[in-house]
C-alpha cells in the first residue's frame, strides 16, 4: 500500500517548516536531551521505492546534525505489516522509529480481519514528513469538464460508469467509494495491480474514471488523453494549479473533501513522552534544511512537519474518516 513511487517538484512552505522546527527546537530542555547514538528507522516497503527514497533523504541530513548512526532496515511484506508490527513490538528506547504511510493507522484497523497489534495504541505519533495527493481524473471521451459534470454522467448512466484504483484496500479504492457514496453515482469499482494498467483502460476506454495519484496522471493530464477534474487535499497541486481541490468545490462531498494523505514517522507504543518530542524536534530540524527541501523537491510531495500532539490529533482524525467509507464498504483483508 505504499502510495507510488512520487516524483517531480515539491509543495515547500520554507517558512511553515522553519517556525515548525523552531517551535519543536524550543520545546525545553527535553529537547536538547541526546537521542540513542544508534537508531534503526523501519520501512515497510522494498528499497529504491517513494518512501524509502524520502526517508534516506531525512537519514542523510540527520547523521550530519547530530553524528548518529542511523540504520534504515527494509521489511516489505503484507502492505507495510511486517514492519509496523516489529516496531510496536521494539523496544521503546527511543532507538527505533517506523516510518509508514497513513494506511497503519487508518486502514489497517479496518480491512484486517485479525491484527496481532493496535496501531493506535502500540505506535506512538512522532510526526509526519509530506504530504501527497491523489486525483480524479476521466476519459475525455465523456465530455466532462467538471466534477460536477461527472456526477451528472454518471447519474444518467446509472450503474455503467466504473473507476479504477491502485488495487483492493488502497486509498484511492476508497476514495472512490466515498466520491460514490457522497454524490449517489453508483460506481462500479475495478481494483488494478498499480497505476499503469489502470491508466491503459482509462486510455482505451474500459473504464470511464481512475482515482490516482498526481505524480501518475500529470503526464497524460497534460498529453490530453485523460482529464484531471480534481484533487484531494486542502492546497491545490502547484503542478496543477488550474485543477481545483475537492473541498473548495462546495459539492458536499462529506470526508474525501478533508481527505490528506501523508507518510510519517511513529515510535514504539510505550516510548516516553521526552524521547517521542526529540525525535519530532530532530526530524523537523533536518525538513527545514535547504539542502533536504532541495533533494525533495525531486519528489511530488508537500513537506510538512509536525509536534507528537498535532500528528496525534490528524491520526485520530483519519483513522474516523477512513474508517467510516471502510466499515460501509465491507472490505476486508485475511
């Protein structure tokens, strides 16, 4: 389930992330405390993919401001399982962090029929690092312009018009079941292994819509031979800047017009308070660092930083959105 492989500029609000590291910085003497001289990031998905890309990134620029030894340890398996599950197991030392993207906390207490672990309980919020987005995007061929014009489509021709997604239980599956919910189109959804093949139907025409992300439609946004309606998240893309976001449409699409999508960083459940705040504090430092936006900028993500309480807040928050669309959907997963 990690959420491809992103690529191109970065949204960068240099002067967000620079008051953000300086609050965490100034957050007392807990801050300034030093952090184990080893410590072991966890990622769930193979090596060379978006999320390990960006948290190397992070990595470099922390072995340089604080001389530790960070070690960065691949654990595909089981959309991100694996990995998650030894982190909420670690020991909570301060010496070992999951870096994972929003379905640990948000799915996986819903589409698992069984989980040997609470996200919300054994992992600890430290921060996020980016943002992203996914898109709605449609064949030309509908002769729609509009999001608004695709829902009218779509209820005249009820129970024909299907969209694609990234496969069974990932984001943008949902996100089409919350688009359908929300405006009473009936879509008949149709789970794809990755991007391009959903993106080969749409072009042929099989399909009549696709929710994916904007790092994968941009360039056949731009060739013509599909059409971006809208996007999620609360800025628009500054790749896409005439696309609007579904929330300032005013449509009353429900939660896929609040919907962020985001990767961050967690501890292990029973971490001390001092310890989850240094790391935040660390990890902000390294995401104001001209040189780390720069080596981002070749990602299509938003960087963001965030204090232990406000990533707790947005995980408490996602995990009741997203849980809403995935009750309703019935999905599960063995």
């Amino acid at each position: 389930m990690e959420q491809g492989r992103v690529r191109r500029g970065a949204v960068l609000d240099r002067r967000a992330l620079m008051l953000g590291a300086a609050a965490l910085a100034a957050a007392g003497p807990a801050a300034a405390e030093p952090l184990p001289r080893t410590q072991k990031v966890l990622v769930g998905f193979p090596a060379g993919g978006g999320l390990d890309t960006m948290v190397r990134i992070i990595a470099d620029k922390l072995r340089e401001i604080h001389g530790t030894t960070i070690v960065i340890e691949n654990r595909p398996g089981t959309a991100g399982r694996l990995a998650a599950e030894a982190v909420a197991r670690a020991e909570p030392d301060g010496a070992t962090l999951l870096a994972a993207p929003i379905v640990v906390t948000a799915f996986y207490p819903f589409i698992y029929k069984t989980l040997p672990f609470d996200p919300l309980t054994d992992l600890v919020p430290v921060t996020r690092f980016c943002t992203f987005q996914f898109a709605l995007a449609v064949d030309p061929r509908l002769q729609v312009d509009s999001v608004a014009g695709f829902i009218a489509y779509a209820k005249q021709n009820l129970g024909k018009v299907s969209f694609g997604s990234l496969g069974a239980g990932t984001p943008s599956h949902f996100l089409g079941l919350m688009f359908s919910n929300a405006t009473g189109t009936d879509l008949t959804h149709v789970p794809y292994r990755g991007s391009a093949p959903a993106l080969q139907d749409l072009v042929g025409g099989s399909i009549q819509a696709v929710f994916d992300t904007t790092a994968s439609l941009m360039e056949q946004h731009r060739a013509g031979t599909v059409r971006v309606l809208a996007v999620t998240g609360s800025r628009r893309s500054p790749r896409l800047p005439e696309v609007p976001t579904f929330g300032e449409l005013a449509l009353g699409l429900g939660d896929i017009e609040a919907a962020d999508l985001w990767y961050g960083f967690f501890a292990p459940g029973r971490t001390p308070p001092d310890t989850v705040e240094r790391h935040a504090a660390a990890i902000g430092v390294a995401l104001a660092d001209a040189t780390v936006r720069e080596r981002l900028a070749g990602l299509d993500v938003a960087v963001v930083a965030d204090t232990p309480a406000v990533f707790a807040e947005i995980v408490k928050a996602d995990h009741a959105r997203w849980g809403r669309v995935i009750r309703s959907s019935g999905f599960t997963l063995e």
